[in-house]
C-alpha cells in the first residue's frame, strides 16, 4: 500500500511545492477534491485497496456477523415456536380428556405421559405434615401455597398442591375450614417436579420452611412418593370468594397458561437481522474513494509544509 501511496505523496508534494500554504492545507469541496484525484493520477487500485481495508475493518466484520447471528437465532425460534404450538396442542388435549383414576403407584415415565392429564385421587388429607411454600403473591397480595400429603387407601402418599392462601391464614388453625378430617375426592392435574430458581433461597425441610416446591425433599420428609398434584379450582366465582373467605386453597384454574413468546422473539430477531444488512449494504455501497485517499495524502504532506 505504501509502494502505492508514493507516486500520490511525491507528485502532491510537488503540487503542494507550488501553492501557498493556505491553499495546501485548506479543505477543499468534494468537486475539486476529485478533480484533484484525476489530476494526481489516482487509479482504481488504491479504491481496490480501500475496499480490502473497508472488508477487513472490526466494524464491517461486526456488521457481518449481526446479521448472520440474528438470522440464525430467528430461524432456530421457527423452530421452537412450532414446538411451543405442538405442545400446547397436546396439553389442551389432555387437560380435556375425560379423568382417570390415578395409579397406587405412579413412575416417573407416566408422570411425564400424563402431566396436565385430569386424574381422580381419593384419600385422606395429613394436615400434621402440611407445608407452606412462600412467600407467593396472587393479584398483589402475599400468600403461601399450601402442599399437603393425601393417604390413599393403600396407605401410599402423594403430595397435593391445594393452591393459594392469603399470609393472614398461615396458621392452621385461623383456617379450620381447610382442614377436612374425613376423605375427600379431588379431582387434579398431573404436575412434573417445577424446576429451582437459581434466586430462590434454598428451602429447610427441618425448620418446615419451604421456598419453592421441592418434591424429592417434601416426599422425603412426608414420607409420599414423588408425585406432584395439582388441585383444580372450580371455575364459578362464587366459589372462588367463598373458599378465599373461609380460608380454603385456591387451586389450580381449569385452563393453565403456558407462555409463548417465540412470535415475538423471532419477529425480533429477524427486524435486527434485516435491520443491520441494511446498514452492511449501505456502508459498503458508500466505501472511501481514491480522491479521499488524496485528500489523506494532502492533509498529511501539509503538516510538513
């Protein structure tokens, strides 16, 4: 590139010898700088030059690889969103079918066959090993949820999500309407153990203090197998305030919300994608020309004048 440069800096060196110092070191309007350029013989290598310089620079590898990351991300959520609809097309299906009796003794692999699938459970609620997860807010106001073993017949235990109570019913006993003796028969979902928030303080099965729902330390310290069940509320408000009145849960609604952003998350993607090549485009359409290599070379060799 210096090879190159040296015809220019020599013959504008001599052009700059002629002329006052004013006007070697004036800025000059883009017309006379290309006329410059046309006068100094500037040829297509050095704009052949500038573009490799232009290609290879960080922030055209930048605006290179923008575009290509956020294309890629875009289409891995086509993806995911095809996904999310196929899975919340089979969780409607299930949340719909007709209920089934739960198992005496589920594993791990009907768990994940039937979660969201409505069961039938009958038993005996153990409220001397009920636990308290919280705090948690409904609606602005703080709560606990209340998870509680259920004794089936066979005397094998399950752990029940009930649902929701306000913070002032924490004590069992400001709440006896939540603590039927005889058996009951609930209708519930079929949960998977909820993953830990890396946020969340860790829970103390000792102290009874829970802070998230911990199925393998709450079967373990009940005494139930690891099967997590989910309470349906009924849908009639009616039976919403009088439950929330007299202290009972408020368990799980009959339709379950599972987000779905990936529309949005692809729509994002893509608009930075197509965002971004257009300024890759236009950067690339408007590269440095030979009479702004001249104008360099003129700046440059009028210091030293």
């Amino acid at each position: 590139m210096l090879a190159r440069c040296r015809p220019f800096q020599s013959a504008l060196g001599r052009f700059a010898a002629h002329q006052p110092r004013s006007v070697a070191t004036r800025r000059f309007p883009p017309l006379q700088r290309r006329w410059y350029a046309q006068r100094l013989g500037a040829d297509d290598s050095v704009l052949t030059s500038e573009w490799k310089q232009l290609l290879l620079s960080w922030k055209t590898l930048g605006l290179i690889a923008i575009p290509i990351t956020a294309f890629a991300l875009g289409t891995w959520q086509v993806y995911r969103l095809k996904w999310k609809l196929a899975l919340l097309d089979d969780v409607n299906d299930r949340m719909h079918r007709r209920p089934i009796p739960l198992p005496l003794h589920v594993t791990a692999d009907e768990i994940a066959r039937n979660e969201y699938r409505r069961v039938l459970v009958h038993g005996v609620f153990d409220h001397a090993a009920e636990m308290l997860v919280g705090p948690r807010a409904m609606e602005g106001e703080p709560g606990f949820i209340v998870v509680t073993p259920l004794v089936r017949e066979d005397g094998s235990r399950v752990l029940v999500n009930r649902g929701w109570i306000r913070r002032d019913l924490k004590d069992p006993r400001a709440r006896p309407a939540s603590q039927p003796a005889e058996p009951v028969t609930l209708v519930v979902f079929v949960r998977r153990a909820p993953r830990d928030n890396a946020f969340t303080p860790k829970s103390d099965p000792l102290s009874n203090e829970w802070y998230s729902i911990d199925v393998p330390r709450m079967a373990a310290r009940s005494r139930s197998q690891e099967v997590l069940l989910d309470a349906i509320q009924p849908e009639t408000v009616t039976s919403a305030l009088h439950d929330s009145r007299n202290g009972i849960p408020l368990g799980t609604p009959m339709q379950i919300d599972i987000r779905n952003n990936h529309l949005q998350y692809l729509c994002t993607w893509y608009a930075l994608g197509l965002l971004t090549s257009a300024m890759l485009i236009f950067k690339l359409r408007k590269p440095p020309t030979a009479a702004s290599r001249v104008k360099q070379m003129r700046d440059r060799a009028g210091r030293f004048l």
